[in-house]
C-alpha cells in the first residue's frame, strides 16, 4: 500500500542552524501539507501546497518557514534559522484532493531537536 | 485554539466491549470530519471519515456517528481488541479537498486482554 515516507526519522541541531525536512508524498496525491506537534500540545497545521504553490499557511509558518517541491517526488520544509521552540515532530501529509471525502495520509514524522 | 475538543484524555476498556471517543467542535463552518489512530514513534494512521451530509458512516468495527445540532461527533469501536490500544484523534475541517486539519487533544485508549 502506497505511504508517506519522511526523513530523517530524527534531526538534531543547534539554535540558529538550517534545517531541512524531507517528505516522498503518495505518488497520485495532488496536495500536500506540514503539521507539526510540539510534545503535549495538538497537532498544528503549517501549511498545504498545491500546483508548485502555497494555497494555505498558518500563524506559526512565518517567514523563517519555507516550503518546496524541488522535483516530482520529494516535499521539503525548511526552517531557515531554528528556534528552540521548534523543537516538535513535524508530519507530512498528502492527499488528492478534488473530492468531498478527501483524506489526508500522514508520514511517520520527523522528530525535531534544537539545542 | 479549542475549536475541537476531546474532554476524555484516556479511555480503559475490556477486550471485546465497545469503546466509545467523543469529540466536540465549536466551528459551525466544519463539514468534514476524521478519525486518526496514533501509536508512539509513528504518523496519525486515518480511520473513517464522515461529511456533514451524513450523521452515521461505517466501516467494520468503526462506526462514527455526527450530531450537527449539538455539534458533536462519536467514534465507537466494537468489539475492542488489544491492537486497538492507541490515540486517537479528532480532526475536521471546511471543506475536504486540500484543507486545513484542525485536532483535537487526542484520547488515549487502553484495551485490556
């Protein structure tokens, strides 16, 4: 069954460093979304993206955030200089999109430690 | 944002009894609403979904049930297993086609053998 693969499993990194998450949506999915979840608190919508641009961020995807479809297969987030308060587990998710019942299909995550 | 509230943090059922997670959402705009299983270390797993044109959508054990006047929905598991053990969330939004997840806390159920 088709899935949502994200890597890497684990990524840590030092206060005011890049960083880059990667995601390989399912392969017929149109749209495409990061959430995250800061540990205890909800899951978070970021940001979805479709046709090579954004159609809908969130509060917290400032300007720090930036997202990318760089080829036909892999969906980035990048976080340009992190915070402390980035620390969470950031999901991708894919979906078609172009129905009533659309449901979105979640990656196993990114487990993100800035020190 | 408390526009989708889970009130039970945890759930404890016997193994093959019904276990019943309740949701509630304020946002009169939500039309489209899913259930999502979560297990440590691994990304929301979907279960069943419902649309507001609805009030009951079923598949095998998972039944979910809407109650738009109250606006509240329910996920019943029957009977529960043990594999069942898991968090579950809530999550809706406007529209289905590429829009926005809002979650609930989440609830956590544990089936006992």
């Amino acid at each position: 069954e088709p899935e949502v693969t994200q890597t890497p499993s684990h990524q840590v990194t030092q206060m005011g460093q890049e960083v880059i998450l990667r995601c390989v949506p399912i392969s017929n999915h149109l749209y495409f979304y990061w959430y995250r979840q800061i540990l205890g608190q909800k899951v978070e919508f970021l940001v979805s993206f479709y046709n090579n641009e954004i159609s809908e961020k969130s509060e917290i995807f400032d300007d720090q955030f930036s997202v990318e479809r760089p080829d036909g297969s892999n969906f980035t987030l990048k976080i340009r200089s992190t915070k402390l308060e980035d620390s969470a587990m950031y999901f991708c998710a894919s979906s078609t999109g172009g129905t009533s019942t659309d449901t979105q299909y979640f990656g196993p995550g990114t487990r993100l430690t800035v020190l | 944002d408390q526009q989708v509230k889970q009130n039970s943090p945890s759930l404890s059922v016997q193994e093959g009894r019904i276990s019943i997670l309740n949701c509630d959402y304020t946002n009169s705009m939500f039309d489209y609403f899913l259930w999502y299983k979560k297990y440590p270390a691994e990304g929301p797993t979907f279960l069943i979904s419902i649309s507001s044109i609805k009030d009951k959508n079923e598949d095998g054990r998972f039944t979910v049930f809407l109650n738009k006047s109250a606006k509240h929905l329910s996920l019943h598991i029957v009977p529960s297993q043990p594999g069942d053990s898991a968090v579950y969330f809530c999550a809706a939004s406007v529209g289905a086609a590429g829009n926005k997840l809002t979650f609930g806390g989440g609830t956590r159920v544990l089936v006992k053998p």
